[in-house]
C-alpha cells in the first residue's frame, strides 16, 4: 500500500492549458507574486514562530511535481518481488 500527502499544491500548466488563470489572486502566493511583479510590497504577520526570522515558514509542491509523483507511485516499486 502506498500513500502519498501533500500540501499547498500551486501551479499550472505553462503554456496555459490548464489551471487557474486570475488576473487578481486571492491565495497568499498569488498575491505575493503579483505585488513583487508589480514592486509592491507583501506584508507578512506573526513574528514569533520558532523559525530564523520568526515567520511562518511554508512548503510549495508544484502541480506537475504532483502528477509525476501519481504517476510514478503506480509503477513497480524497486526492490520488491513480483507478488509482494
């Protein structure tokens, strides 16, 4: 059995076939992204986490690094016998 968890997937296709086009985001990463874009500046709260600059840190997976993960659980598992 596998099981594969994950979080903050983000992403889309890069020549736009696929995913969320906004021309205004409203998820943290999108707005980050569309002020840096636009020189605008991206206020971040809460300064008292145990990290180096007391800020929440997160992890982004992109949605295609989540399909090839899919795609690779479905095939054969290296080291384990046919039947296991």
């Amino acid at each position: 059995m596998l099981s594969l968890r994950y979080f903050n997937p983000v992403g889309a296709d890069p020549q736009l076939r696929t995913g969320l086009q906004l021309m205004r985001p409203s998820h943290a990463l999108g707005v980050l992204i569309q002020r840096h874009k636009e020189g605008r500046s991206f206020p971040i709260t809460g300064t008292n986490y145990p990290t180096r600059d007391g800020s929440g840190i997160r992890d982004y997976v992109h949605v295609w690094d989540l399909a090839a993960a899919h795609i690779a659980a479905g095939g054969p598992v290296e080291g384990l016998q046919e039947g296991e």
